[in-house]
C-alpha cells in the first residue's frame, strides 16, 4: 500500500473514531478516558469486585476500571518496583504483607477519617483497609474423625502420614507454625518450638495448592486433616458431603485478612478511593460472605443467621482468634522457607 | 559499518529493551541487599546474596539435583526423540508435516497447560493410577517424586531435541548408508559409525536446547513436584514472589544464567577442537 493510502486509512479511523465519541451519551465527563488500575486476585474475588465495585464505578463516572490478575507476591514486586512511577491504584494484599507495604512508604495510609474507614471494625485497618476476615481452621474427613477436631487432634498416632499442609511461604503455612509454637507452650517468636512439633507432623500426606487435589484426596480417605483458610473451602463444602471443617478452640482459629491498599502517589488517587468505598461497602461485603464466605469488615453488613454461622462476622468471634506477630513473621520468612524446605518437606 | 549490519538493527534493538535492559536491572539487584525491617533495596554493593548461596548447603543441593534433572532430561530425550527424528525423516512420506504439527504442540502450548494435564494423568486418583486401581494393581507415587518430574520435563521438551535431529537427519545423504550398507556393515554398525557421528550437529543443538530449559524450568517442577521438589526454578520463584526477598531471587537468576553461559562456552570450544582434530 502507498504512503497516501496510509494516510487516507490512518484519516478515515480518526474520522470514524471521533465520530463514535461524539455519539456517546455524555455522562460524567470528569473521568471519562480515565483509567483505574487494580491489582487482585483472579476468580470470584475478581467477579465481585467487577460486579460491586468497578462496573458501578465506571457507569458514574465515566472512567475504565482494569483489572490485573495474580497472587498478591506479583503485586508488592510491582508496586515496590514502580515507587518512582506507579501504575497500579489499588493492590489487594495479605495482612502480613500490608504494615510491611505501609512501612516502606509504598501504600496510603489508612485515613481515619474516610468514612469506608469508619465503617470497618475498629483496630482492623493495620496498613491498609481491612478487606475481609478469614480464619486458619481444620478441614476434616468425617468418616476418619468423628467430631470436628481441635489443633491437638492432628498430632494424634492414629493420623500419623494423614495430614496435609499447604505450600509453604504463604499465610496457612506461617499460621500452622503459630499454632505448633502454641501447643508446645511457646508463640511464634520461638521458631525452634514451632518447628520442632510441626516436624512431629511429617511425613506429611501431601503439599496441597488447590482444593479440588486436597478434596480429592481426602474423600478417598488419603488425607484426614489439613489446615485451611476458611472461605473458599466452606463454599466448597456444599458438594464434598464427607468433609467437615472445624473453627478450633485451642488456640482459636488464626486470623488471616486480606487488605486493601492505596497505592502512594498513584495516578488515579480519586477514583481509587471510590473504588475502595464500593468495595469496602455493604453491598460488596455482603456478597463476599453469602458467595465466599469471606467474613465482612464492615459492621453495617446484616447476614442471614445461616450465613452468619460459617463467617467471622462479630467482634466475640475477632476476639477469639488468634492473632501472629505477622511483621515479626515475614521477616523470619526467608529462613522459615529454607526450614521449610529442610525440616517439613525433607528436600 | 557495512550497511548489511542494518539488517541485525531490530531485533538487537528488541532484544536491548526486552532483553538486555531487563537483565542488566537483574545483575545489579543481585548486588544489593534488602535494608533491615523493609523490602528496600539498601543502598551500596555487595555480594552477601552470592555468600549466603554459597555457604548454605541447601542451595548446593539444589544446583547439583537441577544439574541431575537437566543432564537426565537430556539423555532421556535424546533416546526418544532419535527413532521419532528418523522415522519422521525416512518412514513418514506423506504423514511428515503432521507429526512434525504435532511434535510442534507442546512447544506452541506453553508449559502450564501440559502439565496440568499430567498433573490428571499422574495423580493418585488420575488416569494411570486410577485405571490400576480398577486392575487391582499397586499404586505408584508420581506426583511430588522426581521420577513425575523427569516425565513431566521430557515431554514438555522433547520437540527441542526432535526438530534438531530432524533437520540433520534429513539432510543424511542416503547413499552413504547404502554405501555402508554395499560393504557389508551391519545396521548397528551403520548407525554407530555413519549416522549419529554425522547427526552429531544436531544431537549436540537438541541437548543444548532441552538441557538449557530443562535448568531453568519453573512450571513443570512447581506444579508436578508438588512442593516436594526444590529446583533453581522453583527457589527463584519462592524468593521473589513469596519471600519478596527480590535481591536474592535475582542471585538465584544469576547463577543460573552464568552456568548456562559457561555451558554454551564450553560447548563452543568443545566443538572446536573436534573440528580441529577432524581437519588434521
């Protein structure tokens, strides 16, 4: 093709282009060829936040909201590696990752006076905006244990080899250390404790990094008992029948939050914190607990009994779980990793 | 500069921004280290990541089993992929273009997909073990043992040692064979003193490649070890996506990449020499 073809082409797009803008309907102007950057997890968290937060977003005020999908580990390497230029506006991170975010000066900090801050349970916005309550219990074959089990229960002879523990580092891992630092009379700050009995665990069944494996695997009775994060596995439960989960009592069940940061001096900070409005909001919330059992933040959300049973929705419950010294954890992580590696998975 | 050089200009400018910049920016993390309490890059030089590697034996072992892995999946893949490489050469005929499509398909898939399908085949309640449950035979572990991985890793790499071998193969002159063949050599001795020294091209390009991928492999060893399995892929990405410890991760990638760049000098001076000898 000529030059003068291109040209005539390269006209006639702008052309068409301009003329479907100018057809739009003109809606909230201000925002509009805006675009809100966030970064979160793939899934259902994402649909919900499509559905609650950006789609409601996008139609008041004009602006795109785009989703970056990964594990919250992909997220802190961005935004700590994009502090001079950021382009991600909102990262969801864990609880331990969070004060560590705040800390170096990569994420807002939460602002007190924000009324979505107001909303949440009091002395939950450590780093960032707490997002939702989720609790490190036992999931459990019913016909291999008949009640639902305390911490203890996994050291028992009789399960010896039918325990399985998630991939280690990551928030189930760090939790089953505070609890075996527990039950040998010490916390987390003594690894050598925690190690110490969690070895007493091996072999273990199997290193799990799904729930349809883990499912699998313990409905045909390979596996007893695995900690796991409440949510997802008591969506979960509805369809695997033989398998129960327990919120223990000795310790409580650890407490694990997912946050919602703003990123610092990010380009779109406006609709950031809209966006954090919706998706710290009532609606939001609520569908988190009844779809994903993800226990709300905001005590404005009402939940039907039923639901209210499976989540962490009141301060009592808050009250009874256990809480890490997650800032001291995740600077032990890179040894906790390598005795890990050594001392649980025997590599 | 002759003008011909102008033919290299895009893709050394392509290979400058994706390539070179990107690796550069990874060197020079290697050399820093995260400050106390913070995910920071400190500021100044130093080789505390490379000490640390070094003076844990963990990370020893888990450069000489990558090692292990890599030079494994390379013998194993020349074994199979020689009889394919030549039945596609002298025996397909007209079915060439389709199993070359399809030797082709794991390369254009990329490595996650294969290997969740191996994760339903190896599976203790998967394909394999499922159907000698239903025999009534014994079980085998697969997944989170190195003998998964080893599969798992020469099926996702299997066409980086096929392609080559085809390509030398196909260019064989048949009559050398025949010639062999006239004077009364047996087919073994055909192939031991005429094919694979002639194929030798070919086989060194398909191990190099195969044992290249094989040692820096993440998503092969990470979904079908388990966890159970440490390789310098699956340690580099515990550091930097969990750990967020980004300087050592970078270490980690370092290392990495020197021992392949001494393996392809090795291999280039290796070659040298054999042409000398040859020539004299």
């Amino acid at each position: 093709m000529s030059d003068n073809g291109l040209s005539r082409v390269a006209a006639a797009c702008l052309a068409a282009t301009m003329l479907v803008t100018a057809g739009l309907p003109a809606v909230a102007q201000d925002f509009k060829g805006k675009t809100l950057v966030v970064g979160t997890w793939g899934g259902d968290i994402e649909r919900l936040l499509r559905q609650n937060a950006a789609e409601p977003l996008e139609k008041e005020t004009g602006a795109k909201v785009e989703f970056v999908l990964g594990g919250s580990g992909d997220r802190m390497a961005r935004i700590y590696a994009e502090k001079a230029n950021p382009t991600m506006d909102v990262a969801f991170v864990n609880i331990y990752e969070a004060p560590q975010a705040l800390k170096d000066g990569m994420v807002e900090a939460p602002d007190p006076n924000a009324p979505y801050f107001k909303d949440v349970w009091d002395g939950m916005n450590n780093g960032c905006y707490a997002m939702s309550l989720v609790g490190l219990g036992i999931a459990y074959n019913k016909k291999l244990v008949s009640k639902p089990p305390e911490w203890a229960d996994m050291w028992k002879p009789e399960f010896k080899g039918k325990i399985a523990l998630s991939s280690y580092p990551g928030s189930e891992g760090d939790g089953v250390l505070g609890v075996a630092a527990r039950l040998a009379g010490k916390d987390e700050h003594d690894p050598d404790a925690a190690f110490g009995k969690l070895k007493e665990l091996t072999p273990i069944a199997m290193t799990y990094t799904n729930l349809d494996e883990i499912f699998a695997m313990m409905d045909a009775g390979e596996v007893a008992m695995a900690p796991m994060i409440s949510g997802y596995v008591l969506a979960a439960l509805k369809t695997h029948p033989d398998i129960g989960f327990s919120f223990p009592k000795e310790p409580g069940p650890v407490l694990v939050r997912d946050m919602l940061c703003l990123v610092k001096n990010s380009p779109e900070p406006e609709l950031a914190k809209k966006f954090a409005a919706l998706a710290l909001g009532v609606k939001n919330q609520t569908d988190y607990a009844e779809q994903l059992y993800f226990g709300p933040t905001n005590k404005n959300v009402k939940l039907s009994p039923e639901v209210s049973a499976d989540v962490i929705d009141t301060p009592d419950e808050v009250q009874g779980l256990l809480q890490l010294d997650w800032p001291y954890v995740i600077s032990q992580r890179s040894d906790w990793t390598q005795r890990w590696n050594k001392e649980i998975l025997g590599q | 500069m002759p003008p011909s050089i102008l033919l290299l200009l895009p893709a050394l400018a392509l290979s400058a921004v994706v390539f070179l910049a990107p690796f550069v920016w990874l060197a020079s993390t290697s050399f820093r280290t995260q400050a106390e309490g913070s995910l920071l890059l400190a500021d100044g030089l130093s080789f505390d990541n490379y000490i640390r590697l070094l003076a844990d034996p963990f990370f020893l072992e888990v450069l000489l089993r990558t090692l292990a892995y890599s030079v494994i999946t390379t013998i194993l893949s020349l074994i199979v992929a020689l009889p394919v490489a030549r039945f596609i050469v002298t025996r397909a005929g007209r079915l060439k273009g389709i199993l070359l499509a399809l030797m082709l398909v794991p390369l254009v898939s990329g490595a996650l997909l294969p290997s969740l399908g191996m994760l339903h085949l190896m599976g203790p309640l998967g394909v394999v073990n499922g159907a000698s449950r239903l025999m009534g035979l014994p079980t085998v572990k697969l997944l989170g043992t190195p003998t998964g991985i080893l599969i798992g890793l020469v099926q996702s790499f299997l066409p980086l040692m096929v392609l080559p071998l085809v390509n030398t193969l196909a260019r064989l002159p048949a009559d050398l064979e025949q010639a062999a063949a006239s004077l009364g050599a047996p087919a073994t001795a055909i192939w031991r003193r005429v094919i694979l020294p002639l194929a030798m091209p070919g086989v060194v390009a398909g191990s190099v490649l195969v044992f290249c991928a094989t040692f820096t492999s993440f998503v092969t060893p990470q979904v079908l070890g388990q966890g159970h399995i440490a390789t310098f892929g699956t340690v580099a990405y515990q550091q930097a996506g969990q750990v967020l410890d980004w300087p050592f991760a970078s270490a980690l990638a370092m290392v990495a990449l020197v021992m392949i760049g001494l393996l392809q000098v090795a291999i280039a001076i290796g070659s040298r020499l054999i042409r000398r000898q040859e020539a004299q």
